[in-house]
C-alpha cells in the first residue's frame, strides 16, 4: 500500500470546517492578473456584494495537424469553507503547464460570499451546489445563464473538498464508459496527499478514493453543478475531494496534481 504517512491530520475539523481561512478579494485579484499575463480573457457574468463572478477563457493552440481542440470546464468555490479550489485554479494559471490543445474555460469562483462568512452557504444561506435544476440564488441563475451559451465540453472537473474526509477521492460522471482518467487522478495525488480508502464514502460504495455513483439527475430535485454539466454540457466529468482537516498546501497540491495529470489524457482530433 503506497500511502503517504508524513502528512497528518490537523484534528481542527470538529462539526464543520474550521481550517484556513482565504482573502477571496485578493485571490480573484490574483487569479485574473495571473490570467492577464498568460493572454486568458475574462467575462463577467454576475456581481454578488461587489465581488466579480467570472469565467476565463484560454483557447488551444493548434498544430497543422489538429482539427478541433478538447474544451475543459474547471470551477472551484461554490462552498465558502473550501479554499483550496480557488488556490489551485490561481497556482495552475500561474505555473501555465495547460497542454497545447485544450481549449480551457474556468470558473474560479462560484461563491465569493461564502468565503468571507467562512461558510458552505451563500449570504442567503443557499447550498449553491444543491441549486441547479430550478434556481433560487443569483450566483446559480448568473452561471447557469452563462453556461448556457458555451458549446459542449470533452470533460469537466469541479474542485472542491470534504471537511470529513480521511483522504483525497473523487466522484466520476462517465454514462457512455468513455476512457477513464479516475485511477490517473488518484495516482498523482497519492503522491502528495493520503488517499481516503473508504469502502463507504458519503453513505455511496467507493474503491481506492474512486465513487462511481449510479445516478439518474432527473429523479432528484437538488442539483449539484456536476449534474447539470453531465445533464447539459458533457458526457464525463469529475468531482475532485480534497481531505480539507489537512493542510491547505496539501489540499491544493493534491487538486493540482489530479488535473494537471488527467488533462494530457484528453487529445485533441
């Protein structure tokens, strides 16, 4: 068994999360700067307490010999007790190691107020992630307009993290049997983060830090957002759990690594 030992529980996560906690202003502040320097553009498409919802927008770049790029969807921060999402979208950005045809369009952050209230809610209360089917809240009714008007994608990962958890896992969307990125996730996250080795993970079967939920979006009337893409947008896409009781840098490294080592796996036509 290749866990990682050396990275321990903090033992702060007592009834909630109780962890670091983010200046969301200044990281978005950072994220689009970063963006800036490596020729992203950005689109606003909703303001919640004068704080910016916005997407990001890097297109692929071509050889002669490609015909269509792969297009990913990245989002991170529908819970505000989840930092490491909005921090691992600003390190990938900076360190700019995207392959070359992928085309990439990033929300990287779905619930700014709920960061400054160090809560999963936002400012009224609403689980974001439980607001997709038929919306209540403006940041899900501004997303959701927003998604609306993108083309389909190849893949989508949504970054978030389980205060609970005893390791890093995943949740993976694949109804057409599509190759799977999962177990190349897993791998590259073992190598900087324990993975939770559960056989039950959130009352679902899990096998070695891997949930592939039986699902059928229309019979539940919460929607998370990774039912509406796989519903509306694509057909695979991936829920990625860091072990929010251990390190924040732990956390990030671990999301990092698990995209950083699916996206090569998705080539371009």
């Amino acid at each position: 068994m290749r866990e990682i030992l050396r990275v321990q529980k903090l033992g702060k996560n007592h009834g909630g999360y109780h962890g670091e906690m983010i200046d969301i202003r200044a990281v978005l502040r950072d994220v689009r700067a970063a963006a800036g320097l490596q020729g992203w553009s950005a689109e606003t498409f909703g303001q919640v307490e004068g704080v910016d919802l916005f997407a990001l927008h890097r297109p692929a770049y071509l050889d002669s010999n490609t015909q269509r790029p792969v297009r990913v969807y990245l989002s991170a921060g529908i819970h505000g007790d989840e930092p490491a999402g909005p921090l691992a979208m600003l390190r990938m950005i900076q360190e700019n190691r995207w392959p070359p045809g992928v085309e990439l369009l990033l929300a990287p952050c779905l619930n700014p107020a709920g960061f400054t209230l160090n809560r999963r809610e936002n400012a009224a209360g609403i689980d974001l992630n439980r607001d997709y089917r038929q919306p209540r809240s403006a940041e899900v009714t501004a997303h959701r307009l927003w998604l609306e008007r993108q083309p389909g994608f190849a893949v989508y990962f949504c970054l978030h993290e389980d205060w609970e958890s005893h390791g890093f896992y995943l949740y993976e969307q694949n109804p057409d049997e599509q190759p799977s990125v999962a177990e190349i996730m897993i791998e590259a996250a073992r190598k900087v983060c324990p993975i939770d080795l559960s056989e039950t993970i959130e009352g679902r079967p899990a096998q070695h830090g891997i949930i592939r939920p039986n699902v059928r979006p229309h019979e539940r009337p919460d929607w998370p957002e990774a039912f509406y893409l796989i519903t509306e947008k694509a057909r695979q896409g991936y829920t990625l759990e860091a072990p929010s009781d251990f390190p924040l840098a732990t956390r990030v490294d671990a999301l990092v690594a698990a995209v950083n080592a699916a996206l090569p796996e998705f080539r371009p036509l």
